[in-house]
C-alpha cells in the first residue's frame, strides 16, 4: 500500500493526425508528436525500462533531457519514476536532483490513478496540457509494461 497506485477502471481514445488531416477537420492541434520509441529490458529490470525508452527516443531525434521542459513517468510502482531518473541522471546527483524537479509534477499515478486501459493516454495528455499550461515546449514521457517492455514519446507544444 502506498507503494503502487490503485488499479482504477478506465480507457481513453486519442484522435492522432498529420496537419493536413488537422486542417481538413478544422481541428486545433494540441501537439506535435516528435517520435514514439518501444524497447523491451530483462523482466526484473521492470523500473529501468522507461529510462532506456527515454534514451532511444532522445537518440532518435538528437535531441538531450535539457531540451525536455517536462517529463512524465508512470508510477507502475513509486520506484519506477526514481529508478529511471537516477538512471537517466547517470550518477550526477544534482542532475538527477533537475530531473526529478520537472517529472510528473502534478503527481504520478499513485496520487491520480493507474486506469489499466487509458494510463499510456493519460501521461501523454497530462505532459501536453501541462506543456500548453507553461506556455509551451518539449516534453518527454515514458510508461512501462509487464515484463519490463517500456515506450516513450516526445511532443512538441507550439
């Protein structure tokens, strides 16, 4: 208890489109996805693995964890967000110390809810709407699946 967040019911559906399908609908983009990255990691290393679906992501554009205003990590379990951005952070204790100041930071899933079925949808919107809130940005977000699959997106809010 405490520990990892409630399995709530739940499901989400997100409408993705390239900016002419956006223009033809006469629909607002929110954000632009800038790449979508999966790894799969040894089963035991479940809390790693969004830390290593960030880097693969972050490989694929060029870009680095300073150009990331926001990131968003689900809380499978507390130790996921820390694991993986002390991992990140690559034992730089005040880096690690940034990164843990810009992740999930209006709380994980332990204070909002892990909804199986709409937790991917729910980080990707909670970094884009907080995104959009700031004023705009580059955010990074990450989930982890059972035996330590993870994916990680990067948007962009204009």
């Amino acid at each position: 208890a405490g520990n990892a967040p409630g399995l709530d019911a739940g499901a989400t559906a997100l409408i993705i489109m390239n900016n002419e399908a956006a223009k033809k609908h006469g629909t607002k983009k929110l954000a632009k996805i800038l790449t979508v990255q999966s790894i799969a990691h040894e089963a035991n290393g479940l809390a790693e693995a969004p830390a290593y679906a960030i880097r693969k992501a972050l490989v694929k554009t060029g870009l680095t964890l300073d150009d990331m205003k926001l990131i968003e990590i689900n809380e499978a379990f507390a130790a996921v967000p820390l694991t993986s951005t002390r991992i990140l952070s690559e034992g730089n204790d005040k880096k690690w110390q940034e990164l843990k100041d810009k992740t999930n930071v209006n709380g994980g899933a332990i204070a909002v809810g892990h909804p199986i079925g709409a937790s991917g949808g729910r980080i990707l919107m909670t970094l884009i709407n907080e995104l959009r809130r700031r004023g705009g940005g580059m955010g990074i977000c990450a989930i982890c699946g059972g035996l330590a699959q993870a994916d990680a997106a990067i948007v962009c809010v204009d």
